[in-house]
C-alpha cells in the first residue's frame, strides 16, 4: 500500500514539473546561421588594343566630270561598282579612346560613260584599283566601337574615248590621281580577337590631266574631276590584347 502511494505522488510531481520544464526550453533564443557572402563576378572588357589585318569588300561610286582642255565641260557620270580588298592596322586603346593606323588595299570594277556633248563621242572611266593611308580615333563601348578615320588615298584609272557609232576604241589613257579621304563607321568585336564592321569613305582626289592621243596625231586632252564614295563591310582579326576582366 505504501509502495503504491509513493508512486502516486511521484507520477504527479513530474507531471507538475514537465510543462515549466517544457516552458524553459520554447524561452530559448534561436541562434542564427551564418552564410558566405557572394563574390562578385567579373565583367568582361574587350580590349582594342593590338596589330590586326582583314578583308572589306562592298560597292563604290565615282562621278567623273571631263572638260575639254579644261575649259569645255564634255559631260558627268557616274562610274559604279564593287570592290574587295584588305586592311592592315594597329590600334592603342586608353581608357574608352581608341586610337589607330590603317593602311587598305583595294581591287576594285567601277565603270561609267557619257556622250561627249560637244564632240559626240563616249568618254568612258574606269577605276581598277585604289587605296588608302589613314589615322583613326574612336570611341569604344565594351566589345562595340565608333570610330573615324582620315588620311591621303589614291585611285587607279583607265579613260577611253570611243565611237558612238560603231562603239570602237579611239583613244585611251591611264591615270592615278591622288587625293584625301575621311570616313567613319561602328565595329563589333564578336569573339576576342574577330571584330566585323560596316564603314562608309568619301574620297576628295585631284584633277587629272589626262592627254588622250592616235596613230599621228592627238585628240587634245582633258581635265577629268573625280570623287568617289564607298560603303564596304570588314572583317578583322586581332593579334595580341587579351580581354581584360573588371570587378
């Protein structure tokens, strides 16, 4: 009987004491878990710096104004068509400004005619090749670049003088005329080292004094006035000027 009562009273003194333990443990602060913080990742900056060559190749157009002994104008054409060629340059890029040197090489098929209006024969011009010796200054956002160029060009090009009756060659003569050019466009850098660009040029060449002659004789000469003016998509490849990586 005592033995009972004893554990009687001890089952209900724990059953007393559990919920003021239980409340001891809820009142326990939560410790809070720590974590890594994360590193910053790295933003990629094209690099325009280096050597580079590469190929353009689109479509020009030259008008070409002859006058007789430079004083009786013969008439204007236009003498269009495409072109391909090369580009070989350096750039050095400073914070954003990128400055550069290009030199560009170009066979090029641009061809016109007019009707001599006092002579009523055909003067025809022709460009076969030309190039350029240019200074660029750009801007640069990233991996995409605006840029200007300008500097001194020359032109290779054969004039004719045909019959209009019978379309036969009369005379010819071959000139290069030397002048400036300016020009602008916007490059893409696509790959670390590839870059494709579309650029337009606008060429200021010189009169040509072009003297056309026969078996025997001369037919006199002309003063021939030419600009010229070029759009051509490019592709480039750089040497050297790892891209460089930015926090």
């Amino acid at each position: 009987m005592k033995k009972l009562l004893l554990t009687t009273v001890s089952m209900a003194a724990f059953g007393a004491v559990a919920p003021a333990f239980g409340a001891d443990l809820a009142a326990q602060p939560v410790q809070p878990i720590y974590t890594k913080a994360p590193q910053p990742v790295a933003a990629a900056i094209y690099d325009w710096t280096g050597h580079y060559v590469g190929m353009n190749g689109g479509l020009g157009s030259s008008s070409n104004c002859w006058d007789f002994n430079g004083h009786t104008p013969e008439g204007c054409h236009d003498a269009t068509g495409m072109t391909v060629g090369g580009q070989i340059g350096y750039r050095w890029q400073i914070s954003q400004i990128v400055l550069g040197v290009e030199g560009q090489g170009n066979w090029a098929d641009l061809s016109g005619s007019n009707v001599s209006i006092p002579f009523s024969d055909i003067n025809q011009s022709k460009i076969s090749a030309f190039g350029t010796m240019t200074g660029q200054i750009g801007y640069a956002l990233d991996n995409v670049l605006f840029y200007a160029k300008g500097g001194a060009a020359v032109t290779s090009n054969t004039y004719q003088v045909k019959s209009e009756l019978t379309g036969a060659r009369l005379s010819s003569a071959n000139s290069s005329a030397w002048g400036g050019t300016v020009g602008a466009g916007i490059e893409f850098g696509f790959a670390p080292n590839w870059s494709v660009s579309v650029e337009y040029d606008h060429f200021f060449m010189q009169d040509a004094e072009v003297t056309f002659t026969v078996p025997g004789g001369s037919l006199g000469g002309d003063r021939i006035r030419q600009d010229f003016d070029l759009m051509t998509a490019r592709l480039n490849y750089k040497f050297g000027g790892p891209i460089l990586l930015r926090y």
